[in-house]
C-alpha cells in the first residue's frame, strides 16, 4: 500500500477571489460529483488524496485552508499546534475546528471551522512550521494544560519532556533528574504567568508529567493505573543479577512489586522490532524474559496488558488483581466511567497469541504467596 500524502504538500484548489465564477463553479461541480473534498469555504482538495489521509493529515490540510485566509497576526495555537507539532492525542479523530490565537480580539468567536482566542503572545512563543504561524511546542503543551482534558495534557506534555530530555532515546541518573526538575518548573512559571484560571489544572498535569513514559500508550497506561488506584509508578525500571542486566520494564509497581509491561501488536509484524525472528518467536522470547524477571527478589509479578485493556480500566483490573495487586472497587469504577468519557471507543485490538500473553500473570502466584508469607 501506497504511504499516506505529507499533508503539508498536499495543493489546496482555491476558489476564485476576483470575479472568476467559472472557475469557482467548476470547483463546486467537482465536489458535487465527488471527484474533490470542500475542507473550507473557497478551499478544496482531490478527494483521492483526502481519502487516503489520517485524522492528523486532514486537520494540517483544514489548518492550511483556514489561515491562508487569516490575518497575519493570528497563530495556530491550543490542540491545532499540537497536530502541527506532531504530539499524540488521546482521540483518534481531530476537532473539525482549527485554533488560533487572534490579539485583535477580546472574546472567544467560534465558526464551523475556525475557534479565535483573544490574546498576544511573545516572539518568543511562536515558531513557524511550513510557513504558518505556530505556538512553540513549550507554549502548546502550557495551553492545554490549562484548558484541555487531564488525559490530553499529560499525552502532550510527556511528549515535549520526552523530546526535550530524551531525544536520543532512554537514559537517567541525577543530570536527568535535575533538568526535568528545571524543565518543570519553568512550565510552572509560565501557566502561572498566564492567570490564576486554569492554573491549578496545569499544575497538576506538569507534576504528573514524565518524560520516561516512551510512547503515548505508556502515558495513558501509567494515567490509568493512577486512577485504579495501585499505588506509585516507577517508570522504566532497570533490573540486574549478579551485576547483568536482566530487564527494563515499562511501569513497576513499587507497593506491590509487580513489573506491568504495555504490549503493543506493532512488534509483532514490524520487521525491524522482529529483527528477522517469527511473531511465535517474539513471544517466546517474552516469556523467557518474564521468567528471569520473576527469579529476582525484587519482582513479584509480571502482567502484560494491551491497549484494549488501557481504555476498558475494568480488564486491566482484572489482570492487576490476578498479579495480587489489590484494590478498591470504588476506584475501578470510578476508571472505568472516566475511561468511556476520554475515548471515543476502544479501538481494535485483536489479541493474537492469547496463551502466552497471560502466561506472565499466572506465574504470579509466587509473589502472592511470598507477601502472606511476609505478613505471617
């Protein structure tokens, strides 16, 4: 299959401007018969090359259309600058409205495809990204953490920690450990700069923030594990023997000495995570893993979860429980209702292999009785 379009290159048909109606009527008549997509008034594209765009893509094309209408002055800003900076989303789809920040304004105008917020920005806040004008990636994740949705934020701000502390991929130790301390508080600063609304809401969101979290399905496991309520996470937690490194694993569970690792599908067809190995292969490997993971003191159980089980809490609950992690039904009800309200559906996620998924968690039974031994 053919890869998607970069939507930054896709052409834009305009309508004509100057009196040209056979040149807009033929625009029209084109989307009449579905040959082009209308994405805003005046502005079209191939529905060809629509159809084989990804939410993002159309959202930078609707971006595209709307501000080549715009005043100058007015820059992309809020979930818009997050496409354009390529941040993850909680929502697959995106907001057929385009965001922008408009300092000729004074209060909020919304359309069917264009939000303008009042207020001025710095030179220092603005980036240009293909020609457009765009809030910084530091000034994007400050925004949505004072407006957006707790699950939103925190996806956008363990991005931009991730890329800005992390940009070669994992590593720790203190000088990490203090730039993200520096980091933090200089997002602090600056959503406390802004106003006292919303400030708490962010202050929230930047402590919770990790740059450890690698991917956006790690953020949103470690948010749900949070509201389950199973106690502190510990974020890529190395483990050796003898002085060999046996295992990274994505989140620990420090009161319950229990490795949860996120599995995503991808590795098992991706042929550079196969490395030339069989699916079958890879989920050997996997269990192999596990068991040198649960002949360590330190680990009393290993559980395996999927992206499905991210967005129903009730599943991961369960996979938790079977680990020996306990908790309160009160708080497993209460993720699960604020999981039906964050996505829009849980997405596909079949399950191959489902035997040795699971494997892992059954091997738990050591950790459980190893804590009503310590309690005796």
């Amino acid at each position: 299959m053919d890869s998607p379009p970069d939507p930054f290159l896709v052409r834009l048909l305009f309508a004509a401007t100057h009196g040209d109606h056979d040149a807009a009527l033929g625009l029209r008549r084109g989307a009449a018969a579905g040959v082009l997509r209308r994405v805003h008034r005046g502005v079209y594209v191939e529905e060809e090359t629509w159809s084989r765009l990804d939410a993002r893509g159309r959202h930078v094309i609707r971006v595209r259309a709307v501000t080549a209408g715009l005043s100058a002055e007015c820059v992309v800003s809020h979930r818009s600058a997050s496409v354009l900076h390529d941040m993850p989303r909680v929502r697959l789809e995106v907001p057929a409205r385009v965001d922008v920040i408009d300092p000729r304004r004074t209060t909020t105008k919304t359309s069917a495809h264009l939000l303008r917020r009042p207020g001025r920005l710095d030179p220092s806040d603005q980036v240009v990204v293909q020609g457009m004008p765009v809030t910084t990636a530091a000034r994007t994740v400050i925004d949505l953490a004072r407006c957006a949705p707790f699950a939103d934020a925190v996806l956008c701000l363990d991005a931009f920690l991730r890329r800005e502390l992390l940009p070669e991929g994992h590593r720790d130790g203190a000088a990490v450990d203090e730039a993200l301390a520096d980091q933090k508080r200089a997002l602090m600063a600056a959503a406390e700069a802004r106003s006292t609304r919303g400030s708490l809401r962010a202050a929230r969101a930047i402590d919770f923030a990790s740059p450890w979290a690698e991917n956006g399905g790690e953020s949103l496991m470690r948010i749900a594990l949070h509201e389950l309520g199973a106690g502190p996470v510990e974020l890529q937690r190395s483990f050796s023997s003898g002085g060999v490194f046996v295992g990274r694993c994505d989140s620990f569970l420090t009161d319950w000495d229990v490795a949860v690792e996120l599995d995503g599908l991808v590795k098992y067809h991706d042929p550079v995570m196969l490395a030339g190995r069989t699916a079958a292969v890879v989920v050997r490997d996997q269990n192999r893993r596990d068991r040198r993971l649960l002949q360590l003191p330190e680990i009393a159980g290993v559980v395996h979860c999927d992206y499905g089980d991210v967005t129903a809490p009730q599943r991961l609950a369960s996979l938790l429980q079977d680990a020996g992690v306990r908790l309160d039904p009160r708080r497993v009800r209460s993720a699960t209702a604020a999981a039906r309200l964050r996505f829009d559906a849980p997405p596909p996620h079949p399950v191959p292999f489902d035997e040795p998924r699971y494997e892992g968690v059954r091997r738990t039974e050591r950790g459980a009785e190893r804590r009503t031994a310590a309690a005796g």
